[in-house]
C-alpha cells in the first residue's frame, strides 16, 4: 500500500463496490479494520470536506491522504466519532459521489455538535443490512440460491454457461460458438427482502438488482431484439449493439436502448415508475430521454425532469440517499434493505419531507438515529416492525 496512486485508485473502486477480494483485504489490513461495511462507513463519514467540484489540486491529494489516516485513528479510538450532519457540498470526484450526512425536514437544517451522541432507540435487538443473496430459477424450473455460491460452476444450458465469480457475481459466457444458436430458453434472478445481486448476461449487459426485485431474461439473446422483464429496481449497463436494440419491459412500461447506463424503479408495481439516464439514450414508451433526466410514469402520463442521478443509483453505490422526500418512500426503501416491516403510528408522518445520505452497511438502528437527530420522529423496533412515531 506504500503506492499512493495504488491506494487512492483502491480508495475509489471501494466506495463505488468495484474492489476484488484482494483490494478490499488490503484496504482493511490499511486501515486495522476487521469488517469491510464498517469501514465503507467512517470512510464516507470522514469525507465530509469541502473539496471542489473538479480535478483534485496538489493540496486536495494531500487532504485525501489526512482522510486516510483519520479514518485509522478513528478506528483505534474507544468510541467511534458521532458525525454532524452538514449542508450539502460538492466532494472530489474520486469520491465518485455528493456525500452528506444532513438530515432536513420542513426547511429546517440540524447542525450538530460532533460530541452529541445518537438518540437511543426501544428495540429488541438490532438488524444487520442487507448482503448479496439471490436465487436462480434455471429454464427447467429448478432453483438455485446463490448467497454462498462462489467461483461455482452452476449450469450449461444449450451451449451458455453459468458461474459465479469470487465477487458473487453471476455470469452468462458462450460455450465456443454453440451457444449463439440456443434457443430462447428464460432464466430469472430474484432477490428477497435484505437482498440485492449482480449479473452479466451473454452479451455482455450488467445488471445490479436492488432487494426485492427480479428480472427475467433468455439464456441466449435471439431475434432482432434483446428483451427482458424488471420487477422491482435494477441499475443496467447496457453492451452497445446498435442492430439488436435492449428492451426491459415491466408494468405499462417499455425503455428501448442501444446501449446505455440508467436505474429502473418499478417498485409501486407499476403505479410510478421511474426511469433514470446516466449515460446515452433511451425511449421510454416513445419520450426520449437525456443524460440527467428522470421520467415518471403515473397513470398512464410520464412527467421528465432534470435531476442529480447521484440520488437514483445510491443504492448501488452503498448508501441511502434521500432528496426530499416523504418519510413513507425512506421507509419503505429502509424496510426493503433490513426486511423490516412499518407501521406508522401518525398518518401526517409519512408526509413529511427528508434529505440526506446515511450508509446502508450499518445496523439499522444507526441509520433510524440519524433520522430521529431531527427531533421530529422517533422509532422503535418491536420484534420484525419498525414503528414510526411522533
């Protein structure tokens, strides 16, 4: 790790989940930590440093290089350091994302002193986050859980085989030429509450799905077309073929691409869906998006907007990150991840408008303290349902 260049580039690839098993051991024999979420956690935490938006300066490397060894020396203290939330600024761009800790309700900014500590909450024990699990169901019907599946050799299904890599991801490869002529045999990929998974289809798309979502595809793409069905929420990488357009359909929704970055929420089973491009083009039942726009789809009627896409691939990336908006959503995104239930004791709470950025890798008792900082809410956990409260 004595290679800066080295270091900060691991730094980078970790903060967006990009790391192998082997940066990611290097980076906690760095930094003395034992768990990989915990130090996702004080990394982004510490990142709360007014970089400006652009190309590191000489200064700003060496400010990135303090950030490493506070993040050790928080580490071997007794307690860990409470963070204030903050207003939010613009990071370096090797951060790779807009970092805040700022909890904002009814225009009201909480600023906090660093030594106040977390509002304790009634519970019967805490929850872990969520992990990469998911279960496989081949075109026979059989299924395949793929939580403790790594580097494993699952299936070959008409000349494509199946594997996982060290990572946990799943992968789709051709068998020599074989498999570009199999048929149109569909496979699907579901997670579960508290899961989400990675997968690379035949082609070459990537796909990150979100908990509680599936998506339905072929083994081998055939025809003119490359089709797919999304339920729930999934972040796509789409390969570049300009004669095989991708199709992922879902509830009153079709987004046509060539190939492209965007995030697809179908999780109000078709009641709103939103789309969100990143990079390239989409159609989205015949509206043509652009590189920072969203649209929405409600009752038949899509709406486009710009927006920050930061906010839409947060989940992704190993965080919550919230843009105004109402409790009821933050709790059900929330509830997803931790497979919590809620139940609120107030209707009027659900109205009530959040912004900011807590990690996802850590008990949810820390993220419902960050929340409840604002004075205006309070939670308890009583068995497997979160209740939310005045």
């Amino acid at each position: 790790m004595e290679d800066q260049n080295k270091l900060k580039r691991i730094y980078s690839n970790f903060l967006k989940n990009q790391c192998s098993e082997t940066e990611i051991s290097e980076l906690l024999t760095y930094f003395d930590v034992a768990d990989e979420f915990l130090l996702k956690d004080l990394i982004y935490a510490e990142l709360l440093v007014p970089f400006e938006e652009g190309s590191p300066t000489p200064e700003e490397e060496i400010k990135l290089l303090q950030i490493f060894k506070s993040v050790k020396r928080i580490n071997q203290q007794a307690l860990p350091k409470i963070v204030p939330l903050y207003k939010r600024i613009w990071f370096l761009r090797l951060a790779a994302a807009c970092l805040t800790l700022m909890v904002l309700t009814a225009s009201l900014f909480i600023y906090l002193n660093s030594k106040q500590d977390l509002p304790s909450l009634s519970m019967e024990k805490d929850v872990d986050p969520g992990t990469n699990k998911a279960v496989l169901t081949l075109a026979n019907g059989k299924q395949i859980a793929l939580a403790d599946c790594v580097n494993h050799s699952l299936a070959e299904q008409n000349g494509v085989k199946i594997t996982t890599t060290a990572a946990g991801q799943l992968v789709y490869t051709f068998i020599g030429d074989q498999g570009k002529h199999a048929g149109m045999e569909q496979n699907q990929i579901t997670t579960p509450r508290g899961g989400q998974y990675q997968l690379q289809l035949v082609d070459g798309t990537k796909i990150w799905l979100n908990a509680a979502s599936s998506v339905k595809f072929p083994v081998s793409f055939q025809g003119s077309t490359r089709n797919v069905e999304l339920q729930g929420e999934a972040y796509f990488e789409v390969a570049k073929d300009k004669a095989h357009p991708f199709i992922v359909k879902s509830i009153h929704q079709e987004v046509e691409v060539l190939g492209t970055h965007f995030n697809l929420n179908v999780y109000e089973n078709g009641l709103r869906t939103r789309t969100t491009l990143l990079e390239g083009s989409v159609k989205v039942n015949q509206v043509i998006l652009k590189p920072g726009e969203e649209s929405t789809l409600t009752a038949g009627r899509i709406e486009v907007k710009n927006v920050d896409t930061d906010n839409a691939v947060s989940w992704k990336n190993g965080f919550f990150n919230f843009d105004n908006e109402p409790l009821e959503q933050i709790m059900n995104d929330i509830g997803r991840w931790y497979d919590l239930d809620v139940k609120f004791k107030d209707e009027e709470l659900k109205k009530k408008m959040f912004s900011g950025s807590i990690s996802k890798y850590v008990k949810v008792s820390h993220v419902l303290s960050k929340l409840s900082l604002t004075r205006s809410v309070r939670f308890e956990i009583q068995g497997n349902t979160i209740i939310v409260m005045k």
